[in-house]
C-alpha cells in the first residue's frame, strides 16, 4: 500500500510517501500501526483530530474500511483558496 | 475543460472571453480572484508556498463544478488554482461562473470557493521573517461550507 504525507504531516514524518504491506482495517488502525515506525511517526499522528485522511484519493473518515485500498494519504484540513 | 492546476499565472481577460466568447445566452459573469496577502497575523510575509496533492487536487475541483452545476443553470464555469512559489500580491485562485442572470452566477462563484477552501486538497505555507509556518484551517472557512449544506 502506498501512503502519502502532505503539508506538516510530511514534514514530521521525513518522507512524502512511502511503500507498506499492511493488514490495517481502517485509517485509525493504520495510524496506530505507522506510529510504531519510529522517525517521526509518532511526532506526526500526536494529535489525530487534526489528521484527514483520503483513500484512493476520496475524503473518508478514519475508520472507514481500507480492504482494496492502493493509495491512502494522510494530511491536515486544507488551507486553499 | 474547466478546472486548471497549474504554477503558471493565469490572464483573468482571456479567461472569461474564452468562457463566454462561444456562447451569446450567457448574460451574467461574476468572477473571484483570491491573491497573497502580505500581511498576516504572525507578521509580514515574504512568500507563500501552496503544496497540493497531484491527482485527488484535480478531481476533487471537477467534483465542486458538478456539484455547482447541479445546483444553478451555469453556463459555463472555470476554476484556476495554482501551486508552488507565490509572493504577496499574486494571484492564487480564479472562479468564473456564467449563467443566464446574475443570481445563479453570484452564489455559483461564492459556492465554488467556499467548497474549494475546505474540499481542495491545498495547503499554503507562508514564510517571513519571523519564520515559516503552514496557515491553519479556519473555523469561519468550515461554517461557511455548512451554510450551503443547510440550503
């Protein structure tokens, strides 16, 4: 599976994306999984009510079902406009 | 096509005369254009930087203009948004809505923003300096999407 990491998500965590084999059933389970990773991990999913996350690249919520999933991407709300 | 995701500039003229050009029905154009602001709470700013996410940034606009032309009888609709290096005084986004009348036109182009602000996967980062820092979501901006939930 691939995540992605933007705005300080990426920062913290030290990559933009990175290639995992994971039996996470949802994002929330994902992050408590990437949190044991070391580097960043944890500094970057501390607070989790300022964590989106986007599976194939739809908005979902964080326990959304992750079975098929290829991309998940994980990021602060959005700041456009 | 509608929606661009580009680093370049874009010319706002040429913009709506290729909106509106093919199509003589169109009687109302209203037009938003955000630019950087250089002053800012933490300070003045000295650039902005817009990271997106290539792919979901494309899509999640095309999703908006559905949305907006399920909603009024748009003519036509076009939305710029750029990424990269910006400084105070650019431009940052265009939204174009044309309908028939002005109504439609007015809250089209306000709808489109309000749901570009919290559904677009951008994120700006502005530095001065007093350092650099990424902008934080506002709450005005979510109740602001709400109130088109509400209607």
């Amino acid at each position: 599976m691939q995540i992605l990491y933007f705005s300080w998500l990426r920062e913290r965590v030290g990559e933009a994306s990175e290639e995992i084999e994971t039996q996470a059933a949802t994002p929330a389970d994902l992050i408590t999984e990437l949190k044991t990773r070391g580097g960043g991990h944890a500094m970057a999913f501390d607070d989790i009510s300022a964590i989106r996350v986007a599976v194939d690249q739809q908005m979902v919520e964080l326990d959304h079902p992750l079975e098929g999933a290829r991309e998940v991407a994980f990021f602060p709300p959005m700041t456009g406009g | 096509m509608s929606v661009s995701v580009q680093i370049e500039d874009f010319d706002i003229a040429a913009e709506i005369e290729a909106l509106t050009a093919p199509d003589q029905d169109i009687g109302a154009v209203v037009t938003f254009s955000g630019l950087v602001r250089e002053m800012t709470d933490a300070g003045a700013i000295q650039t902005m930087e817009l990271e997106h996410y290539p792919g979901m940034t494309e899509r999640a606009l095309e999703e908006i203009v559905e949305q907006a032309r399920a909603r009024w009888p748009l003519n036509g609709v076009r939305v710029i948004h750029r990424f990269g290096p910006l400084a105070p005084g650019d431009r940052i986004v265009l939204v174009i809505a044309a309908s028939r009348h002005r109504e439609a036109a007015f809250e089209a182009a306000a709808f489109l923003m309000d749901y570009l602000k919290t559904k677009a996967p951008f994120w700006k980062k502005e530095a001065g300096s007093h350092g650099a820092a990424w902008v934080d979501a506002r709450e005005a901006d979510d109740q602001a999407t709400t109130r088109w939930e509400q209607t």
